[in-house]
C-alpha cells in the first residue's frame, strides 16, 4: 500500500480511537493533521485526478469528512459543521458514480437540514432539499426534517417538540434541542407584539414549559426585559410594530394556547 495512504489510515484510526472514548480535544488535534496530509492526494476534489489509488483515497476521505461533520456535532459548533459539511459535500455529489454508497450519507444530509431549518435558513433549506435525488424523501432522516420544517412553517410547535422522542438519529438530539428553543423564540417574539401580559399559567403553556421554573428560567437568561409579578408575565412592548417573520402572531399563538388548554383538559 502507499507509505501516504498508510500514514493517513494510521493517524484515521488513532482519531476513531479517541472519538470511541470521547476524547474530543485528540480527535480535534487529530483531525486538523488528516486535513493536512488529505491535501496530498491528488484524487479528491476538486482535481479529481486519477491515481493507482484513487477509489481507496477519497473512499478514506470521505470517511474522515464523515467523522469530522459528527465531531463537530459532538462539540455543539456550529460554524465547524457548517465547514466541514461542504468540504464532505462533494463526496455525495461529484463523487456519486466512482464511490459506492455512504451508510452515514442520509443520516449526515438530515443533520444538515435540520441545523439549517435551526438557523432558520429556510430558503436554503429547501435549496438543499431540491438537489436531494427523489428517492431521498422515502429515507427516515430526510423525512423527518421535511416534516419538521413542515411543522413549524404551519406553527404546529407541539409536533416538533414531540419529534425529539422520535429521532432517527442520537446525533440529531443537538440539533433538537437547538430548534425547541427556536420555537420558543419565535412564540416569545410573537406574543410580546399581541400580548401586554399573560398569566403565568397561559405563558407556561403558550411556551410550552411543563413548570413555573422553567418559565422563570427562561424568562430571567432570554427576556429580562419581560417582568414577572403578582402571577402574571409582562411584556415589554417593541417599538417595532413588524410582524413577526413568517407566522402569523395572534392567530398561531392562540392556536397554540388553545391546543395546550386541550391538552391540559384531556390529561
């Protein structure tokens, strides 16, 4: 076997050691040399070259991309999945027809539409859906961010809040827990411009919080602002009377309330 593609397989499989034992700070250490020597093969994009052992090379690659994208998961940075997403990027796309398939290729394409419907870049959200091959949509990752984005565009909060229990993934909880704030932002954002105050008991519910702690909690680290007296929430009024963006406030914050009132009675 080569002497590069040796060393590359060598240092791959201290990085996989240290990430089994979640040595995070190693694999970081780790992966930042595997970039570096990936940069000799001549086979990987965007030269493409062919090489005696090019198949083995971006094969090797690729797996390295894999492992960095979840590393980056395992750290909770954002900006590092972002960048090390599009660097794997081509080894789905340009790559397709030289390798065979990825068993992490949906679950990783999953994770990446779900930090961007996260991030709220619902645009490129559905870029990112459209270049997908139509099959895509029959795998349980992709769907289940389809159908996440489908659910907090229509304002359903209580469906995606659910969708944590049912993740088809264990890396996809970041992310998860990463757009229940999301939602609470945007239901916060919405009711502080239809509402001068609530009852603690409709903000708790409107939030979907299940105790008066947590609503405190998140009321004192996300909306100071907000003040808490005699059981009830109120709001400071923004000066900016713009809608809330993409969701139609009253109407979807009472559609909310009105499902957790429904809820509360049938429990």
């Amino acid at each position: 076997m080569d002497t590069k593609i040796t060393d590359v397989s060598q240092m791959f499989e201290r990085f996989q050691a240290a990430f089994a034992r979640k040595d995070y700070n190693t694999c970081t250490t780790l992966l930042s040399e595997l970039k570096v020597l990936l940069t000799e093969f001549k086979s990987l994009p965007p030269l493409f070259q062919e090489t005696p052992n090019n198949i083995r090379e971006l094969t090797l690659a690729r797996d390295i991309y894999e492992y960095a994208v979840v590393l980056s998961v395992k750290i909770e940075d954002q900006d590092t999945f972002e960048r090390d997403f599009f660097q794997l990027k081509p080894y789905y796309t340009d790559s397709r027809g030289r390798l065979p398939p990825s068993a992490q290729e949906y679950p990783i394409l999953g994770l990446n539409l779900l930090r961007l419907l996260v991030q709220n870049r619902i645009a490129e959200f559905h870029t990112e859906l459209e270049l997908l091959p139509p099959n895509a949509l029959e795998n349980p990752c992709i769907k289940h961010a389809v159908e996440l984005e489908q659910s907090f565009m229509e304002g359903a909060y209580n469906r995606v809040l659910s969708a944590r229990q049912t993740v088809p993934h264990e890396t996809y909880v970041y992310f998860m827990d990463l757009l229940a704030k999301t939602v609470r932002d945007e239901i916060a954002g919405c009711s502080e411009k239809a509402y001068d105050s609530l009852s603690m008991k409709d903000a708790r519910q409107m939030l979907l919080f299940s105790s008066d702690q947590e609503l405190t909690e998140y009321i004192n680290e996300e909306h100071p602002e907000w003040e808490i007296k005699n059981g009830f929430v109120f709001f400071q009024r923004s000066k900016d009377a713009t809608p809330c963006k993409e969701i139609p406030s009253l109407q979807l914050i009472n559609q909310t309330l009105s499902y957790a009132r429904e809820l509360e009675r049938i429990v």
